[in-house]
C-alpha cells in the first residue's frame, strides 16, 4: 500500500515507534462549544480524526491502536448525546468496514458488551469475526472503564476457583492480566490524552503501570499528523526505567 504519511514511516524506520499506542480521545464537546455548534458536532468531527489516526498508524507501523470512545460512566451524559454518540460509532463502523478489511486490520471490542445496544454489538460482532485472522489491531473501548474490567477479570477468577480448576495461592499478576478483555494484547506502551486534561479517567488501569504518558491541549477533532508525529518522537526521547537504574 502506498505510503500517505511519509514523515511518519520515516519514524517507523527507526524501529522505535511505540508498538502499542492507546488513545484517550478527548475534547469534542469543546471543539464544538468553541464554534457554537452542537455537541455532536464535534462527535462527528472527532470520528474523522479517527479515521486519519488509521492512515498514520498505518504509516508509522504501530501493530496495536486503542481507543477509548465511550466509558461506563459516559452513560452519565444527556440521553441525545448518548443515542447520538452510539449512532455515530455505528456509523463509523458502517463506513469503515471496507477500510479496515482493506487494510487488513482486527478490530476488537474491549467493554460492557452487555451494556451496547443490540444493533451496534451486532455489527462489531460481525467486524470482529471477519477480521479475526488479521495481525495489526484497532481496539475500540466501548462501554470501557478500567475498574469494570478488573471486577470482569475477578468474577471469571472466581469463577475457576469455585469450580476447582484454579487454587487462590497460584492467583499471581498473570492470572489478572490472563482475565482481562483482551489478554493477549501486550500494555500500551504510550497513552496520548488529547484537550490538555491530566487525568487517566479509568482508562487501562491495570495495563498503564509502565506506559509513557503524552498530553497535547490540541481538541481531539484538530489532531493531526504533525501532533501524532510530536507524540512518537516524545516517546521515542523517554527512558523507560521500569523501575531500574
Ligand atoms: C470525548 O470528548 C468524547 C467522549 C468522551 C465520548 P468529550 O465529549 O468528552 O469532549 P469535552 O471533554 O466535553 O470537550
Ligand atoms: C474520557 O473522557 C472518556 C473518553 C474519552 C471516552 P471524559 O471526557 O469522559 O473524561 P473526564 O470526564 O474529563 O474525566
Ligand atoms: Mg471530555
């Protein structure tokens, strides 16, 4: 496929690109604020952005994208925004499926499957079937927060000890990562969080222990390939100690 972004396959020449990058999408309702349009607006304006963060990712050879669309506690939100917001992620999936096949990309669910509506679930569901063998992952955290995951995790530990299968003394740190959404997914190794705001608003709270963390003011509906290129060369200065010296 022929290169869009020739600056970022450039970093990806290096081999120091981050392999897994997740994003906290924030500040669309600013955006739109900011220009007296409606909020989903910048929904709708955020869900663009999206769909370049493919290309660049593409680009610059990242193998795993997440992304947190909407969180547990989003739900809290007014009822139109909430409809309108599950609407646009339908869509999203609608107008990408070509695009994500094409490219060769598994998309994953990642959340309260329980919670979506029917009709969304479903046509993940099917997405998630048909790209299944794919390599490079696209992550959507839906219905997604990190503490839920965790309680997730513990009912299904439960679950092996009540049945026998599991003894509490061998429950270690690969048990819990063994039962989260998406085991075999290796942690982000960058978070980019996008409106300026210093929070990890119950996003991967198990996996982040070691993740570089990036914050741009840009609104999610204005990133572009030069704040995601700022982003990869950010990481790319960072000493990651993990603890040592
Ligand atoms: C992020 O934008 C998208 C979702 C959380 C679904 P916001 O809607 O949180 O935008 P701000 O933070 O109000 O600007
Ligand atoms: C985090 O953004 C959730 C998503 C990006 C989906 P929020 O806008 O919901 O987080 P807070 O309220 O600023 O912490
Ligand atoms: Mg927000």
């Amino acid at each position: 496929m022929a290169v869009e972004y020739p600056e970022l396959a450039e970093l990806a020449a290096t081999g120091r690109v981050p392999r897994h990058i997740a994003v906290i999408m924030d500040g669309n309702g600013r955006w739109a604020k900011m220009r007296g349009l409606p909020r989903l607006s910048g929904h709708k304006a955020g869900s663009e952005t999206v769909r370049r963060l493919l290309g660049y990712c593409r680009d610059a050879g990242v193998d795993y994208l997440t992304l947190y669309a909407f969180s547990t506690e989003n739900w809290g939100r007014p009822p139109e925004e909430v409809s309108g917001l599950m609407q646009l992620l339908g869509n999203f999936i609608a107008d990408n499926e070509k695009e994500l096949l094409a490219q060769q990309i598994r998309l994953r669910l990642i959340g309260r499957r329980e919670d979506l509506p029917a009709e969304l679930l479903g046509s993940i569901e099917r997405m998630e079937a048909a790209t299944a063998g794919f390599k490079r992952q696209l992550l959507v955290a839906l219905s997604y927060s990190g503490r839920s995951e965790l309680v997730h995790a513990a009912r299904q530990i439960a679950g092996q000890v009540k049945s026998g299968a599991l003894d509490p003394q061998e429950i270690g740190e690969s048990t819990i990562a063994a039962n989260l959404y998406a085991p075999d997914v290796p942690d982000p190794d960058l978070i980019i969080r996008t409106s300026g705001e210093l929070r990890v608003s119950n996003f991967l709270l198990w996996q982040c222990a070691y993740s570089e963390f990036y914050v741009t003011p840009v609104l999610w509906p204005d990133f572009d390939e030069a704040t995601f290129a700022d982003a990869i060369k950010a990481y790319m200065a960072r000493n990651r100690r993990y603890g040592k010296v």
